[in-house]
C-alpha cells in the first residue's frame, strides 16, 4: 500500500496548482517520494492554503522547479 500526500495552491483542483506531492510505501517506508513542482502558469492562490502548506506564491511559481507533468512522470 502507497500513502500519497499532495499539497495544493487552493482547494478547486480546476484553478489551483499541486504544489508539493509526497508518498511513502507503507511495507516498505525506505521507498520514499517527494517533490515541489512549479505552480502552472494561471494557478490560483488561496493564502489559507499556502499558509497551511508552508509555501510562498513565490516558491510556488519558482522557475528552477519541475514541471508537474514531470513530476507526475516521475511519481507515476
């Protein structure tokens, strides 16, 4: 079994960006994952959301991260 945490800029998965993706193999918590991925361009932000998150708009839209379809590339 696989525990997956995402994180999100806002809660409408239509208008807001994964910002963090996390998951850990319950039978074997060696195998681990995680990355940030870049917000995609247009993403709303929630501040309630970022708060909760721990992020900035800014280290959101950080162009030195990932792309979340790599990300999700990676994950998958």
């Amino acid at each position: 079994m696989i525990v997956v945490d995402i994180e999100a800029a806002g809660l409408d998965p239509k208008k807001s960006s994964i910002v963090s993706i996390g998951a850990v193999d319950f039978t074997n918590p060696e195998r681990q994952f995680y990355e940030e991925p870049r917000a995609w361009e247009g993403s709303e932000f929630d501040p309630e959301s970022l708060e909760i998150c721990g992020f900035t708009q800014e280290q959101c839209k950080d162009s030195s991260r990932k792309e979340l379809s790599e990300v999700m590339h990676k994950f998958y």
